[in-house]
C-alpha cells in the first residue's frame, strides 16, 4: 500500500482528497491494489499521510460511491469486485426460461421487471452479507442494528417529492403491501373503523384493511381520480379514521391526480380528520408533483417498495411515518415482526447504497418503456390509456366485449390479464375494462405476439354478450 503514494504528496498540486482518490483509483487499475485488496483505518492512513482523517475519509466516500472500493460495516473498507453488466443476451436466457416451460402461456396479471444488472448486484450484496460479520447471523435485530439500513433508505428518498426523511421516520416492511398493513394498524383506534379507497383501487388496500376488521368504503372517482365532493360525503358519513390513494400512478387506470387536485383532497382530509397513506410503488420515473407527505407532513404515510423497481424478490418496502408519528409506526414493528432478518437488512442496506443501483431504476425504466410502446402501437386504435413510466396500461373495452369473458378469451389464447372487477369493492360495479401489465421478463418478440392476440380479440367481439 504504502509503494502506490506520491513522493512528494504534500506538494502535489490540487484538493488532497482528489489526490488520494486518483491515487489508489489508479492503483486499483494497474493491479498494485488487487480486488478484495483491505485498505487501511481512515486515521491510520491519514497518520501515515500527514494528512487529516477528513481528507481520506472523504476520498475513500468518492471510491465507494464510484463502486471502485465498497465499506463493509464492521470490517472496513475493501478493492470492489468491478462490476460488469450482464450481457442482454445471457440475462434474457437467464429470464426468459418461463417461456420454454411454459410456451403457450404469456402471464400480464402484474408487472415482472427485466434483469438489467441487478442480478449480478443482488448477488454481490449476498456474498458480503455471507462474508461478513458472524455476530448478525446468530442475534436477534435490535432497533440500533438497523440505523444503518434505515439512513441507506432515507439516503435512498431524499431525492422523492414526500418531504424531509430521516433514519427515525422509517421501518422497513416485508413488501409494499406489509407497509400498508403496518401504517394501518399504527392509525386505526375503536370497535369498527372504516377505511376509504377508490372506489377502482389495489385490491391490497381492501384486503389490509379487512385483517384489521375494519369497514371499507369506495370514493367515486374521475379521470383526476379522487372526487373531492364524493370525498367529503363519504367522510362525513362513514367518520372514517384513514384514505388509502395512489395519486402518481392510479392502480388500475394508470391515472394521476395533479396538484391542484391533492390540495382539494387535502382540506377535506383535514377538515374531517382524515390521515392519508399514499401507496407510491408503481412509479418508475419522477414524480409529477409533490406527495402527500410533503404536502402535509402532519397527516400522510408514505409507503413504497423496490419491488417494481429493482426486485420483488427480496420482499423489502419502505413505511414513512409523519411528522410526530415515527414511534408509533416503530411500536407496530417492534410488536409484531421485530422487523426484516438482519442478513435480509443488511442486503437491502449494500444495495441501496451502491451507486449503481440508481442508474439501474433508469435502465429499468427504459426497458420496460420499449414494451409499452410496443402494446401502445398495437393496441392504440382502442381506449387504451397508458404512460412510459407506467408499468401496465388499462384498455377500455370496445362495445361488445364484458370484461370477465374478454379475460377468459384472451387466456384461450395464452394471454393473462386482469379484469376491472379485480380492483372493484366487494358490492361496487366495474367497468368493462382490463389492466394489461408489461413483462420485462418475456422476450419483446413473444410480448408482442401477446398484443396482436388481444387486438385479434378486439377486433372481433363476439356475437352474443357472455358475462
């Protein structure tokens, strides 16, 4: 180590920190630091430098952030494995084998997100947990155990539209749809509480509250989704404790709700005491406008997940608590899960941390906007509302066509979707309609065969209307 450093450091022209970083970044490529290679204590190496411990900190944070070293809590710091993305064509075999056993069948019911390097980060995440410390593997969490995770995360948000996030405002959820369970169960009081949706919404949202043994009830909606009149109507009625909503991408119309819009709603949120959880999991681009947690940081939840983002694989959600209500949310986790297992926390902490893993939500992105067009220019003559940054897209169903025998004749063709009475409450009615999700996960040749047999549909309704 001590053979790569210029002669002459204290002379050298420029910040010192740049110069550390150049220094062991070309070390790093000539080989004279190999992979895996342990470099020294921050204080260590500043004392041998003459140099402040701020200085090498600072360059070894630039190199971590460049992934050229990686920092592993409670190890030190260490030479990356380079990273090197997985050739498309290896990842589509990788992901595309369902089609060989299932060939016949092309499954749209939820979004399945394209390998664009995330395997191979996963992977690496899972190394340095099976790498590292002992102690974690053989102890039960403690609140102090996760800080790490939970500033990673808030790391993670800062640059999302919900407001200020902190360490405490956080707990980590089995899955977006375990953080709305949790942020309920944190908010409801009394013998029979009742919750709202949209009167379409995520079924997630029905299915949480009835665990809780609470009552549900549907708010009528427009194309700006909630309607802030049927809004307070049903409030005032129902003295409803919570509004479950997804104003940035509308499960399942792929709808928005502008600004204008989450104001109104938020009067009468306050007007009737109403807390709000806004459920943010299917956005794959930037927020058109601020959230409701940033809006009005006294009375919203936020809940997301990377499963439609990175992987829903490891089952890892976010719930952010408002202002004044982190411990509660904290006592609802600490009472009944304890939180996620430590190695599971640990590989979310390293793959939130990686530089890497934003640009990826960008590849991610962009793959899975080459399938929306493909069933935009294949679909498009019909009433097909969609987004790029969307990850389904809903088609109203031309005349002639119910939604349940539209979905049993598209799976007779090997297509599965969902009908509109998926996202309908229990004793609520449905339009005839159909959310198409994209599925990175099939080759775009074989999805678009999948669009050309539903157009194959459209175009041809039956004679007679089946329900």
């Amino acid at each position: 180590m001590d053979t790569i450093w210029p002669a002459a450091l204290q002379k050298s022209k420029g910040p010192k920190y740049k110069i550390v970083a150049d220094t062991i970044r070309k070390a790093v490529s000539n080989g004279a630091l190999e992979i895996g290679a342990k470099l020294p204590p921050v204080r260590e190496l500043a004392y041998r430098l003459s140099i402040t411990p701020g200085t090498v900190a600072r360059a070894y944070t630039i190199l971590t952030d460049e992934g050229v070293l990686q920092a592993e809590v409670g190890r030190g710091t260490f030479v990356a494995e380079p990273f090197t993305p997985v050739p498309e064509d290896v990842w589509a075999r990788q992901l595309h084998i369902h089609e060989l056993r299932n060939p016949g069948v092309v499954s749209l019911f939820s979004p399945r997100l394209p390998d664009v390097g995330q395997i191979s980060l996963v992977r690496n995440a899972l190394r340095q947990v099976a790498d590292g410390p002992a102690l974690p593997l053989m102890s039960y969490p403690t609140r102090d155990a996760y800080t790490p995770v939970r500033q990673a995360v808030a790391k993670w948000l800062s640059d999302q539209q919900i407001g200020a996030v902190t360490e405490q405002d956080v707990v980590l959820t089995h899955g977006g749809q375990h953080g709305l369970h949790v942020a309920m169960q944190a908010i409801l009081d009394g013998d029979r509480p009742t919750v709202l949706v949209e009167e379409l919404s995520y079924a997630g949202f029905r299915r949480a509250a009835e665990l809780l043994r609470t009552s549900v009830a549907g708010v009528a909606m427009d194309q700006h989704g909630i309607r802030p009149d049927a809004l307070e109507a049903v409030a005032r009625r129902t003295g409803a404790q919570i509004l479950c909503t997804s104003p940035e991408v509308h499960n399942p119309t792929g709808g928005h709700t502008p600004l204008e819009r989450r104001k109104e709603i938020l009067e009468v949120a306050r007007r009737y005491g109403l807390q709000i959880i806004e459920d943010d999991c299917y956005r794959l681009g930037e927020a058109r406008a601020p959230g409701y947690r940033a809006l009005a940081p006294e009375l919203a939840w936020h809940v997301t997940s990377i499963s439609k983002s990175l992987t829903p694989a490891l089952r890892v959600g976010f719930a952010v608590a408002p202002t004044g209500r982190s411990a509660d949310l904290r006592r609802v986790a600490e009472h009944s899960y304890f939180g996620l297992a430590q190695p599971l926390a640990e590989v979310t902490r390293i793959l939130l941390s990686d530089p890497r893993s934003k640009s990826l939500l960008a590849k991610v992105r962009d793959e899975m906007a080459r399938y929306v067009h493909v069933a935009v220019n294949a679909l498009g003559g019909f009433n097909l509302v969609w987004d790029s940054r969307v990850p389904f897209l809903w088609l109203t169903l031309p005349p002639g066509w119910r939604s349940a025998a539209f979905t049993r004749a598209a799976e007779a063709q090997g297509v599965q979707i969902r009908s509109a009475d998926e996202f309908a409450l229990r004793d609520g009615r449905a339009p005839h309609a159909v959310r198409i999700a994209v599925n990175g996960q099939v080759s775009l040749e074989v999805f678009e065969g999948a669009m050309l047999k539903l157009r194959e549909l459209l175009d041809n309704p039956p004679e007679q209307i089946s329900v």
